[in-house]
C-alpha cells in the first residue's frame, strides 16, 4: 500500500521459476533488486517468513524459496488491482457477457460435435453435477479467451491438461529453463518472453472479469478457470502453437546477421532449440512418457537413443 498495482508488479518481476519442492515454486535473490524496489521485496519476505511461505537459503544470504501459495496470493492481488484499473478507465462494457465476435471465428472452425465434446472435455472435471449448459457455455468462452492470447486453442491445451501429462511437461519446462541460465542471452529472452506470455493472460482475466462484474456465479468460474490455466500455464507455452521456442531461435539468431556475430557456443545452442521444437511437433503431447524424453533431450543435450525403461537408473532420477 498505497500502490498495491504497482509493488505487486515489481515484486512478481524479480521471482524466478525453480522446481518445485516441498510447495517451494520461486526464488529470489536480494542482490539482483533495484535498490529502489528493496523495501517493498524486504516486506514480503519478511510477512512470508512469518507464514512459513518463504524460506531463506542457509548458506547465502541473499537467496530465498517462496511457496507456490504466496505466489499465487501476488498474482490474485495483482490480477485484481488490473481489474478495478480497467474497471476505472473503461468507459461503458461491451456487447454481452463476453465480447462474441472476439471468438465467433474460432466457433465457426469448429463442427457441432467438436464443441459439445470440448464443451464436456473441460467442463467434466469441475463442474457441480448440477451445472447448466450455459454454465458450460461460458466455461467454453473464457477457455477460448484465455488461451487465443497465447495463440492456442482448447484442442492443443486439452492434450496437455491431465495432471500426469502436465507435470511431465512442467518439468521439460524447469529444464529448458535451466538450459537458459547457461547463456545471459538466452536467459534474458526466455524471461522476456515467458513474462509478457504471463501479462497478457493476466490482461485478458481482468478484461473478463470486468465484464462479468455483475454476477458472482461468473467471477467465481472465472477464477476457477484461471487457477487452472496459471497451474498448467508453462507447460502450455513449450506447444508449437504458443511460438515461444521459435521466438528464442529467432533471437538467437539475429547476432549471426550482424557483424558482432554470436557468442561462442550459441549457434550450438541454437540448433538444439531447433531440435527440440522439432521434437515437441513431432510427439504425442498427450503422453507422459513423450514429454520425459523432451526434458531428457533438453538436458543432456541430445534424444535419448533408447526407450526411457532402457535408460540408466542415473538418468531415470533425472526426470
């Protein structure tokens, strides 16, 4: 307070994605904070420990673990001060509940059956038995909304969103992520592109919150809806659809094009990008055992030659 929009922001842009571990999702490093952002990061720190949210490193100072429940509660708060911003600045609501020409042409792609089994797909699991189908109607939309901001569409997501699935998928994720810290060039565009990935999906739930502001029963499915998307959110953005691989390849690439050229190593890195993207077009997205091999080509650096139960017990723990 008072600037509750503005400090959440800044907060949120120095946590860095880990593994998750004992509920531990983040890290941050006091030494890599502006100066002029200390005080409100000291402040969460300080609350966190008191929650046993957030643990310091022992053996460095500056370096702490912050539960995924924290930043979940910092996103909420900074997805609703976006909201009430929005609320404050937009003149009069739009057409509808939701805006419908903004999803009428991805409907129009779809057959009848199509819908009404996406419809079922991604209302089965959370729905009260008892839910109408304009309940599921709108469910539908808001998943629309939601993933057309990363370029993707209910088909892609819903090959990815069983938990088996996802959490194979998250872990190609950290491992791409690790990759990156390898390389102060690749690490910065990752973080540069996973972070505006995150701004617009928050923007488009506080667009649709403003817009169902006037029914409970619609903010609460919303909500329920993004929980669901922020959990699976990094998973979603290694599909082809989401263009974040192709996005680093592409940056990678423009030094090349230039007479600074590339650091050494990058045009290696560069083709293995490749290869992995390659690979994540070519594998059954809905199969665990597909994504394992994704994260092990990411860190060894290479596909595995063998199927994973032939792989040795060392390289089983990786996964």
């Amino acid at each position: 307070m008072p600037h509750v929009l503005d400090t959440s922001t800044v907060v949120l842009h120095h946590l860095h994605p880990i593994d998750e571990e004992h509920g531990f999702t983040s890290e941050i490093y006091l030494d890599q904070v502006d100066p002029q952002h200390m005080r409100p990061v000291r402040n969460l720190l300080t609350a966190g420990s008191g929650l046993r949210v957030v643990q310091r490193v022992k053996r460095d100072p500056n370096h702490y673990f912050l539960h995924a429940d924290l930043y979940q509660t910092l996103a909420r708060i900074r997805a609703r001060e976006l909201a009430m911003d929005a609320r404050a600045r937009r003149p009069a609501l739009w057409g509808g509940r939701l805006n419908q020409a903004a999803i009428a042409d991805n409907r129009g792609r779809q057959s009848g059956s199509e819908e009404r089994q996406q419809i079922a797909d991604f209302s089965q699991a959370a729905r009260a038995p008892a839910a109408s189908s304009a309940e599921d109607g709108l469910r539908l939309e808001i998943w629309n909304e939601m993933l057309n901001v990363m370029g993707l569409d209910l088909v892609a997501a819903s090959r990815i969103r069983q938990p088996n699935v996802s959490d194979q998928a998250t872990a190609a994720w950290y491992a791409l992520d690790q990759l990156a810290q390898g390389n102060d060039r690749l690490r910065s565009f990752l973080k540069e592109a996973e972070d505006y990935k995150v701004e617009v999906v928050a923007q488009k739930y506080s667009e649709l919150r403003s817009k169902l502001a006037s029914d409970q029963r619609d903010i609460d499915l919303l909500d329920e809806i993004d929980a669901e998307v922020q959990s699976i959110l990094r998973p979603l953005l290694l599909l082809p659809e989401a263009g974040l691989i192709q996005e680093l390849i592409d940056r990678l690439e423009e030094p090349a094009q230039h007479d600074d050229g590339q650091s050494p190593g990058e045009q290696e890195l560069r083709d293995l990008l490749s290869a992995i993207r390659s690979e994540i077009e070519r594998i059954d997205k809905a199969s665990p055992e597909a994504w394992k091999r994704v994260a092990y080509m990411i860190r060894m650096g290479r596909a595995p030659s063998h199927s994973l139960s032939e792989l040795d017990p060392v390289n089983k723990r990786a996964f």
